[in-house]
C-alpha cells in the first residue's frame, strides 16, 4: 500500500536530515504508530504521506514515495485527496463551513459524489464519531474535543483507502479517545483501512498498533512490532516503564495483559506505604461561588463553588464540553459570571484592568498561537521580557527549560505544536503570575518534557503559585496534581486530592492504578520507591 524508496528530506540545505535514506513499507489494513520526541520530524513524516511534504512544505527532498501505486513524484496531495485522508495537529485550520454536517459533507462535494452517496456517508461518519448529538451545531461553539472529532469524521465521510491522523487523541477526554481508537480499529479490520497516527500519549494507541515506527533525530527510522520497538524506543508510556523495572520480556502493551503479570508485585506493594498526600496551605488565591454561566440558553457553568489555595497544583478534568475551558476563562477575566462570583485575590477578574490582571493572573490557551506575535523564537522571548519587565533572557531560558535546545531564528508558526506550545508556556510562566491556569499544557508534548514541564510548575508552586491545569492527561495529572476536580455539564461532581479523585475510576484512572487496582498506587517512580530492595 505504502512504500519508501530511499527517501531523504530536510527543510533547508546544511540543516540535518528529517528523514534520510528511508526504506520502508506499510501493507493494507495496517495500524501503524508514529512515535519519537518533541521535534524530532513526525508530521513531517506524515506530510510525505500525501505530497504536502514537499510540495507546500519546499526544501530538500529525494526518493520515492508510492502509495496506492501513485507515485508522489507524479502527483500533486489534491491528486490524492481520495486515497490519502489527512487531520493535522490543528484540526481547526481545516474547517471551511460553519455547522458540524456541512463539514463532513464539504470534501464529498469537491469529489463530485451524488447527493445520495453523500447522505449515506454523513450518516456512517456520525456513528463512527458518535457526533449525531451536535450534527446541527455551529463549528465556533465546539469545544476543542468535539473540533477533533468533527475534522475525523470529515475525512472519514470521503472514504479514503488511507488514514493519517497527527496526535488525533491529544484534545479527546480518555473515555472519548479509547471510542475514536477503538472505531478506527473496527475500521481497520472490517475494511482493510489503513491508519498511520503520530501520537504522544503512546498509552492510548499503543494496545492498537500492528506496527511502530520509531523516529530518530538523525532522520533514521525504525520499524517493528509494537512490543520489540518499545523496548529501544527514545520515549515510553508507564506500562513500558513498569515493564522495563520488572524485567518483562516482552513487554505487555495494554493494561489487561500487565495485570496478569503483577501479581507477586502486587503482594509486596500490599506491605507498602503510599505516599502522604501534600497538605492544602491556608488562605485563598482563587473562589467561585455559585458561579454560572450560559451561552445563550446553554449553560456552561452551573452553581461551581471552589476555593483554589495558594501553592497547590489543581488538575481540572472532565469529558469534552464539560465547561472546563469556559471555567478558566471566567477566572482569567475573559468571561464575566451570568450569575454568582469569581474573585481573583478579592476581586473579580473581569472588573479588573488588563494591566493589573496581567501580574496576578496568567493564562495559556488550548490554541498556543493566540499568544505568539512575532516572527521569531527569539523575537518573541525577548517581547515577553519587555512586556512583564524581566531580566533579558528569562523568558528563553524557560523555554530551554521545558523544550531543550530551539532554533532563535525560526518563525513560531514552523514549530511543532509541542514547540509552539512550549513557546507560550514560557511566555506566561516566565512572568511567575500568582495564579497560572493552563488549558491542555501538555499537547504536543513527549513524556521527557511533560517531566521537564512538571519540574517547572512545581517549582512554581513552592514559591506560593497556585496553578490550575484542565486537561485530559491522566498521566500527567498523576504526576503532577495535589487535588483534583471533576466537572460534568458544567456542574462539579468531584474533588479532593489527585490520589483519591482519580485511582478508582475507570475514565481518569492512569495506567499504574489500572495495573495495580485496588491499591492506590499512580505512578511508576511511586512503585520503583515503595519496592526499593524488596527485589
């Protein structure tokens, strides 16, 4: 189906190869995983897959790349809009009508399908996405989730033979995701689909790989079973982890398989202490009382009643549209309450200045682009210095921080979007606000700078940041959140600490907790210590 001839591609000559010398071929009906750093080339790789690498992309390319029997030499991506379906990071940027049916039914218009053909295709790719809910919804009103699904099901509804999708779970709540995932495998074995995704939170999609291609900084590609390419891999989700600690071989690739593994770990850890939870300091940096909120006749928000504590990590989780963003906005000052309160240090956020909301509050959105301006890296890192009247180069060293080693030169809109979001990260924690809220941080991002970002905002938090992080990253809520928050209809339905909220739910449980059920362990480094020499 797929097949690389030697295939090399940089973006600029004397810059180091994205890919070089690639052989490689991907059969019919394949799930196939796209895994490596932050960085390291995988849209790119993705882009070759239809022709926008190098056609809209530009640099320096060689091989072949054939796929279907189309050679990509030969044949421009709008020649391959019927076999080759393609979602990038940004799913958004895709949208070109204004109701969730008239998108799934745009591409079939541009291949010229009869009405018939059309409503029947529709129809499938709502089941398939479970969108027949929001058929009639306006696009702008989704939440950023529900655009994910949407940008799917559109390409799905044109029937393509291929399927590639670039971090496709990354806005998606956990029970939302293993749905898409689980569709897309029905698909795959039901219709010979073959589906090439490149993902971060390799813990989602790993159990439902054939096959993993792994990608170096070099441009060297490796390819393989899922269990042999993740004992080398560069980057590893908790189940390889604990099966790296406890000498598996080979590895189990999905919860059920490591539970049947574990059982004389399991007793030992029964001796074991977990750890204390982190006491909630006294004093208040953040309150909501009773705050609701509508759009319209929508109502995002219904009586939310909290307290935020200064120097504590907040992990606000909850499924697609359940009022988690619009909950950050209202305490950023972005919204003002339909009724009740939001007080920022003692005063609503929306009554105040943007001058003197700017040093007590700072947030990052889902979409890092709303706070990147200029034309480069570097631009943009001294701006922000200027701009919250910091020492020259803090806002850089954040960066370098969380992401490592950035190009000063490079536009922020060539990054990856782990790169861009890294970017707007530093902008905003760089400032060291009294309050950080931050929308899904962690898209984009590898398990080695989700650490690194952890890292920082712990460091935050000791200096008395609050910080309160909405996200779907259960994983990164395990190693990172002292308490937890759980919103449903825009309505909280649970709270307490991190250990407590998530280690019992089948949702937002992560995968050590799935592992080691009923006890409450999250993490692998929790396990590693409570075992110590009792091995």
């Amino acid at each position: 189906m797929i097949r690389f001839t030697s295939t090399s591609f940089r973006y600029e000559a004397e810059k180091p190869w994205v890919l070089d010398g690639v052989d490689l071929v991907i059969e019919e009906g394949e799930f196939v995983v796209v895994v490596g750093p932050t960085g390291v080339g995988k849209s790119t790789f993705l882009k070759t897959l239809n022709g926008l690498v190098p056609t809209f992309s530009g640099g320096e390319y060689a091989g072949e790349v054939v796929v279907g029997g189309r050679s990509l030499s030969s044949n421009r991506p709008a020649d391959m809009a019927d076999l080759v379906g393609y979602v990038g990071q940004n799913p958004s940027a895709s949208f070109v009508t204004e109701r969730v049916e008239d998108e799934l039914a745009y591409a079939m218009e541009n291949l010229g399908l009869d009405p018939v053909t059309m409503r029947r295709r529709v129809e499938d790719a709502l089941d398939v996405m479970s969108l027949h809910e929001i058929r009639e919804a306006p696009l702008g009103e989704l939440s950023g989730g529900q655009r994910q699904r949407v940008a799917i099901a559109a390409v799905l509804a044109a029937a393509p033979k291929i399927l590639v999708l670039d971090e496709p779970t990354s806005a998606l709540d956990p029970g939302a995701a293993e749905e898409v995932l689980s569709a897309l495998t029905r698909l795959v074995h039901d219709v010979g689909l073959t589906v090439i995704v490149a993902e971060h939170r390799l813990e989602r999609v790993l159990p439902f790989a054939d096959q993993v291609i792994v990608l170096e900084h070099n441009g060297v590609i490796h390819v393989g079973p899922p269990a042999s390419m993740m004992a080398h891999s560069p980057i590893a989700p908790p189940l390889v982890e604990l099966g790296n600690l406890l000498g598996w071989e080979p590895l189990a690739m999905s919860v059920r398989e490591a539970r049947r593994r574990v059982g004389d770990v399991k007793v030992l850890l029964e001796d074991c202490e977990l750890p204390t939870v982190r006491p909630v300091p006294e004093g208040s940096a953040l309150t909501t009382s009773n705050l609701t909120l509508n759009y319209g006749e929508q109502r995002a928000l219904k009586r939310v009643t909290l307290d935020f504590a200064p120097g504590t990590l907040y992990a606000l989780l909850g499924r697609n549209g359940s009022g988690k963003t619009t909950l950050l906005n209202v305490m950023a000052g972005l919204l003002r309450p339909s009724h009740g309160t939001a007080l920022l240090h003692g005063q609503p956020p929306f009554r105040m200045a943007p001058s003197d909301r700017i040093d007590l509050v700072g947030l990052v959105p889902q979409d890092p682009g709303d706070l990147l301006y200029a034309q480069e890296v570097g631009e943009e890192c001294r701006t922000a210095d200027r701009e919250h009247h910091l020492e020259e180069g803090s806002t850089l060293e954040m960066v370098q921080k969380i992401l490592g080693k950035i190009e000063l030169t490079r536009h922020p809109n060539d990054l990856s979007e782990g790169q861009r979001l890294s970017l707007a990260l530093a902008v905003v924690i760089a400032a060291k606000p009294k309050v950080l809220l931050l929308d899904e941080p962690t898209r984009g991002l590898d398990y080695c700078a989700k650490l690194s970002l952890i890292e920082q905002l712990h460091l935050l938090r000791s200096e008395g940041v609050c910080v309160v992080v909405a996200t779907h990253d259960v994983e990164f809520v395990a190693q990172s959140a002292d308490q937890a928050i759980v919103l449903s209809q825009g309505e909280v339905i649970a709270q307490g600490s991190a250990r407590e909220v998530i280690c019992h739910t089948p949702v937002f449980a992560p995968q050590v907790a799935k592992v080691f059920s009923p006890l409450d362990w999250l993490t692998v480094k929790e396990v590693m210590t409570a075992l110590g020499g009792k091995r």
